[in-house]
C-alpha cells in the first residue's frame, strides 16, 4: 500500500465519491467522510468563491480527524477562469487532497505541497499517467472505460497493471466501479482505492434533482451513450436526458468546443444533460450515503472472504 497512514487509518472503505460536477456539494463530502470513505467536490459547483469559501468553512468545521480525509477537484483546463481563484482558497483552508482535473497538474504542485497537501491528477490514459507522474504528482487517478462524466478508452483490468509498471505512488482505480466486490477487484489489480461516482449521484445528499435520480433507478447500460458532444469530451450520458433538452448529438458531435468557463446559467448544453457509467443498472433506489456505504462495506468484506475460500 502506497497511501500515507493519515489517510488509511481514517478509512473505513477504500473508496472515494468521485467529484461530479453538478452533483457533489458540502453535505455529500461531509456524509461521505462521517461514513468513512473520502468526499470530495469540483469547485465550479459552488457557483462563485464567496460560495466556495463558505463550503470550504463548513467542510473543514464539520470533518473531524475521526472522520475519512476529505478532497477537492480542480479543474485545471485553461478555459477555467476561476483556477487562480479557487486555488487560493484550498490554500486558506489547506485542503488536504487535491485532486486535479482535465489538464496539466504541473501549476499546482508545488503551491500544495507547501501547505502540506497532496496532490492527485485524474487522468484517462497511460500517456497522461506517465506525463503526470514526471511532474512529481502524488497520486493518479485512473479513470477507465466505463466512467460517468469523462470517461477513457482503457479498461481497468489493464490500466492499472500498465500504470503500476512506472508508477509507485497512490493509484485510484474509476469507471464502471458500482459495488463492494469492485472496490475489491481494484485492489487487488494494485490500486490503493476505488472511485465511484454514478451510484452517489442517486443519494440523498447530492446536487441531483429528484427527476435525475429517478432516471437513475429506471435506466440501464442500454440507456447510455458515448459522446463528445456535450462537453468536448469524451463522456457517458442518459439518452433520455439528451432527448428531453430537445438535442441533437450529431450536430453537437459536428461542433465539439471544450469549454469549461463558468456557465452562469447560461444554458450550456452540459448544463441540460445528465451523466452516469456503466453502472447504472445496480442503482435501484435512492438512499443516504451512509446506508450506501455500509451497503458497499458489507459486500467488499464478503468479496474478501470469497477471494481466501480454497
């Protein structure tokens, strides 16, 4: 295990709810890190820094050392025009894992290094992963086939044996990743956690509005499409969803801007649209996140006791 013992020792599960936008706020984070798994959130989800800063506040007053270490996603693509910002803000409050995303982590390692925090850089391939590591990351976040949001080519099975080869830090397997016996698999594949995000977005505690988590509990994998044409990039999306904000996915594909400037509720076609992986099919209510976990918890042990039957 490559995790700092400040980190493990705190976790009941070797599992983080993965950052999605729109979805993840301050009472998933905090519901999540009081069950004992890592919360974590982008910032552009709190809509300008006076909200950021009041989110970070009450994170940092409500998670305790005997909770789970909590996170924060950075979106470091340089069409974010908030990064500076946000970034100052994770320094005030010494955010303890960050968690970088959809570019290049090199122009914030060193700032949180020095406030004493880690930094991890979500990428999709083994390209990415290798450019990341000789920046001097911390961590890498693998996001395989399957995810929900922004997604790879690459399955897990193979990403992170390839990864391992070069890479001795933290190594956090995601895509597709819906049950205990998963979190399991990932380690035992030499990842030192698991990412999840789909079956969260259906918890009591997200963003979600209540007509995206009943999408959630009636849909299948066969609801899924792959496109580029919401966000730029490649991501997994809830046709129906698609359907309903009257879109058309072969123009957008025809058209395709990344841009992840603050929408300020401008309609952006990411703003319409729900997202979800793989799989969506396990999710069959909606619950709290501390009664997801346990379920997970629950399962992952049994996982482990199958693994050790001759």
């Amino acid at each position: 295990m490559t995790l700092p013992d400040w980190w493990r020792q705190r976790l009941k599960l070797p599992l983080i709810a993965a950052p999605m936008f729109l979805i993840s706020g301050p009472d998933l984070v905090i519901a999540a890190c009081q069950a004992g798994i890592t919360g974590c959130f982008p910032t552009p989800n709190a809509r300008d820094t006076e909200i950021l800063d009041r989110w970070l506040a009450r994170i940092t007053t409500e998670v305790t050392a005997d909770d789970a270490p909590w996170a924060v996603n950075l979106v470091v693509h340089r069409t974010n025009n908030r990064l500076e910002a946000d970034l100052a803000l994770c320094e005030r409050y010494r955010v303890p894992i960050i968690i970088t995303a959809l570019g290049s982590p090199q122009s914030v390692i060193d700032r949180v290094h020095g406030w004493g925090g880690i930094v991890l850089a979500d990428v999709n391939s083994v390209k990415f992963a290798q450019r990341a590591a000789a920046m001097g990351v911390d961590g890498l976040v693998l996001v395989g086939a399957g995810a929900g949001g922004h997604t790879g080519p690459m399955a897990g099975f193979s990403f992170v044996p390839a990864v391992r080869e070069f890479f001795d830090g933290i190594l956090v397997l995601g895509g597709g990743i819906t049950t205990g016996g998963g979190i399991a698999a990932a380690e035992a594949l030499g990842a030192d956690l698991a990412a999840m995000g789909t079956r969260f977005i259906a918890t009591e505690e997200s963003l979600a509005p209540e007509a995206y988590r009943e999408m959630l509990v009636s849909s299948t994998i066969d609801d899924l499409v792959l496109s580029r044409g919401i966000t730029g990039v490649p991501a997994n999306w809830l046709r129906p969803s698609i359907e309903a904000a009257g879109l058309d996915l072969k123009a957008l594909e025809a058209d395709v801007v990344i841009d992840f400037t603050d929408p300020k509720g401008d309609g952006r076609r990411w703003t319409q649209t729900w997202s979800a992986g793989h799989g969506v099919g396990a999710i069959k209510s909606v619950e709290s996140t501390a009664d997801l976990v346990a379920a997970l918890a629950r399962d992952y042990t049994a996982a482990g006791n199958s693994r050790r039957r001759p």
